[in-house]
C-alpha cells in the first residue's frame, strides 16, 4: 500500500509540474500534436477509403467463385495474357447445370448475363440507364437480392422462362409514382410485356459509383435467352458466367475450388498436360490487391508522422532536463525525506508520459473533427483501432522521451542535489 501511495503522489507531483508550467508545456506537446495528427489523419483516411471501395465490390458478393473466361488479375508473372483468354469459351447453361447437379461444397449457384443501358416503360411513365440481369435461381442467393415487396422467382418460372420481373427500387419509383403498389402490374422491356413479382430493398449509390440493384430489372434466365443469344463462342455479344456460393471459410473455398476445377477440367474434356481454358474469380482476390496498395499508402503516413514526433520526442525530452534542472534542490529535499529512487524516476517519467499523451489527444481531436470535413460519397470515420493506437504511441514517445532525463533525476546525490541553487 505504501508503494502504491508513493506511486499516486508522483502522479500528484507531475501533474502540478505541468500546471505551473502551462506555456511551456503547450508548447512542447505541439510536436507530439502535429505527428499524432499526420499518422491517425493518414490512417484514418486510408482506413476508411479501404473500407468504402471494400463496400463498393460488395456486388460481387462474398466467398463467392466465378467461372468465366477473363481473369480479375494478371498471373504471378504480373502478365495478363489477354491473347489467350479471348479465345476461351464462354460459360454455359449445361455446364450450369452439370455443376449443379455434381458440385458438393456450395451453398448456392447460379448461371447469369447481363446487359446496360435499357428503357423500361410503363404507361406514360419511362426510366432509362436500366441494367437488365437474367439470372437463373440461386442468383439472389449470390448476390444476396434483399427483395422488399413480393418474392423472387420460383424454379417453375426460371426453367419456363416466363415474362416476370424483379425491380429496384428506383425503378419502382419512377415507374410507380406516388407510392402506387408495383406488385402484380406489368411493365415493357424491349417492347414485350413483364409482371412486376419483386421489389428490391433500396440500397442507395456506392463510393465507386459501381452497379447498384437500385437501377437493376433481374428476370429469369432462360427469359433473358429469349432477348439475347448466349453460348460458348467468343463472338456472342452477351456472355454468361457462373457463380457459386461457398462456406464462408477458407478451407471451405479451396474445396470448392479444387472440385470445381477438377470437373470443368472433365467436363470441357481437357488432358492432364493442357491449362486451364477458364478462369475461377474471387472477389477476395481484389479486396487483397486493394489492402496492398493502401499498406503503401499507410506506410508513407507514418513516415511523415514519424518526423514530426520525433521532434515532438525531443522536445518533450528537452523540457524534461530543464525540469529536473529547475527542481533539482526539491529533488534533493524529497530525497532527504526519505523518497525512494523509483518515486523521483516515475515523478518525471509520469510528467513526460502525460505531456505527450495530452498532446496525443489534442492530435486525435484533431483527426475527430477532420471526420466532419465532406468528401462527397466518401466517409470518413475515425474507429477505435486508430484511437488505441495514437495513445499507444504518445505514451510510448512520452516514455522514451522522459526515462533519460527520468533516471538522471532519481540518480541524483541527495546531498549534492540540496545545496544546488
């Protein structure tokens, strides 16, 4: 208990040493302020810039596995071989069917295709810049369709092909005005008559601006096929690619890619020594290219930061010896009373800790209100991680700047240090 009353009454004694001292002490936190604020504000911004892109490709869907032909990234030889992909075939429905019929370790699949810039109408009521989707069952399941109104497609009307539809929520609105129900009204797409069975919750615009069900008419796929051709060949206009669900776990994901390699390589009849003429996409693979290139970007902030609080660190270390200059003769005082060593040490080392956390959070106010600053569809938001870490650093500048001038103290002569003026 004594210990622990000794340890309170440096705390005691620091925080009088910094009160008596204010203009001095808001001027050696200004450095460890200035670093503080560039490393959490960098961080903060690349942290939240990752997390809205992230947000963004969040219309691929998660743990989710394409096949098509064109790969998301270049090789390991950095190359992109677009001369050989091209020639690839294209995903089709039997294979569809094959895998779903074959494949054990997925949680869903679907075959889809797509096609933009469609007019949709109903009565004297039109919305353009419209992306079609035909999409077999399982499609909501990959991409997680959150239909508001109504239902999505049974099975019966995906094989059927039957002239049905599932809307977003923009569509809805401009083509059913004044809150009017869509559910069961019929609308034209390319002239031919579709009954409006769903409404998709609305999901508002993403940072990159990617493609939104908002503006999105999902009907069957076999309905689609009735509008446009799709096949294998690389000449058809509108190309079709699989996705399938897997475990939401890694090991589940690399089954599901070892069997679905392994099939299509039978299915499409290729030897042992041939490559792969398809490619298998995963989100995942962009989400990593994108961590990369802002580890980069995290990097630079902490080495501008980092010379702001490393003259933030001196500054602070230079006070402390003029500190225990200053006091040099209550030093001897206390020690003549009977102050331990250690006392002396954690009164100044305390002292230096709290003039570079104060600092740190003046930094981190800051970085707060930086949050408020608009950057259009970009927010930005300062979480806990970014917080812990910039008191972790003020305190650990605090003590590194304040053990030397710390230790000289607690190391002083109690005689000596009394007769000093």
């Amino acid at each position: 208990m004594k210990t622990l009353g000794q340890i309170f009454e440096s705390f005691r004694f620091a925080w009088r040493a910094l009160k008596s001292n204010l203009l001095r002490t808001i001027l050696s936190l200004l450095g460890v302020t200035v670093g503080i604020f560039a490393i959490i504000a960098v961080l903060t911004f690349v942290d939240s810039l990752e997390k809205n892109i992230k947000d963004s490709l969040n219309f691929l869907g998660t743990g989710v596995i394409y096949v098509e032909k064109w790969p998301f990234l270049a090789d390991n030889s950095g190359e992109y071989k677009w001369w050989e992909f091209w020639r690839r075939p294209n995903a089709s429905y039997n294979e569809f069917k094959f895998l779903q019929t074959n494949l054990k370790h997925q949680n869903g699949i679907s075959i889809f295709a797509s096609k933009g810039n469609f007019t949709l109408k109903r009565n004297s009521n039109s919305i353009g810049q419209v992306r079609l989707v035909g999409g077999a069952q399982g499609y909501n399941i990959i991409f997680e369709v959150n239909v508001d109104q109504g239902r999505y497609f049974t099975p019966e009307e995906v094989e059927a092909g039957r002239n049905v539809v599932v809307i977003g929520s923009e569509i809805a609105r401009v083509l059913f005005p004044d809150g009017q129900n869509a559910i069961g009204e019929t609308i034209k797409i390319k002239g031919l008559k579709y009954v409006v069975i769903g409404v998709i919750k609305k999901e508002g615009q993403s940072f990159m601006g990617t493609p939104s069900n908002d503006y999105a008419a999902i009907i069957p796929y076999q309905a689609f096929r009735k509008l446009y051709q799709t096949g294998t060949g690389a000449w058809f206009e509108v190309t079709s690619r699989i996705g399938i669900k897997g475990h939401d776990y890694d090991v589940g994901l690399v089954e599901l890619e070892n069997e679905l390699r392994g099939m299509l390589r039978v299915r499409r009849g290729l030897r042992p020594a041939e490559k792969d003429n398809f490619a298998m996409n995963r989100p995942e693979a962009l989400a990593n290219a994108i961590s990369g290139i802002f580890d980069i970007i995290g990097l630079a902030g902490w080495i501008i930061g980092g010379f702001s609080i490393l003259v933030g660190g001196f500054g602070i270390a230079n006070i402390m010896f003029v500190s225990v200059k200053e006091r040099t003769s209550i030093i001897g005082l206390q020690k003549s009373l009977g102050a331990k060593n250690y006392f002396i040490l954690f009164q100044f080392l305390f002292e230096a800790i709290f003039l570079s956390l104060i600092g740190g959070l003046a930094g981190l106010m800051l970085v707060y209100l930086f949050t408020f600053i608009p950057f259009g569809d970009l927010i930005v938001t300062l979480t806990i991680k970014n917080i812990v870490l910039g008191l972790g650093v003020s305190s650990v500048i605090g003590l590194v700047s304040g053990i030397v001038p710390a230790a000289m103290a607690a190391r002083l002569d109690p005689v000596v240090a009394i007769r000093a003026n």
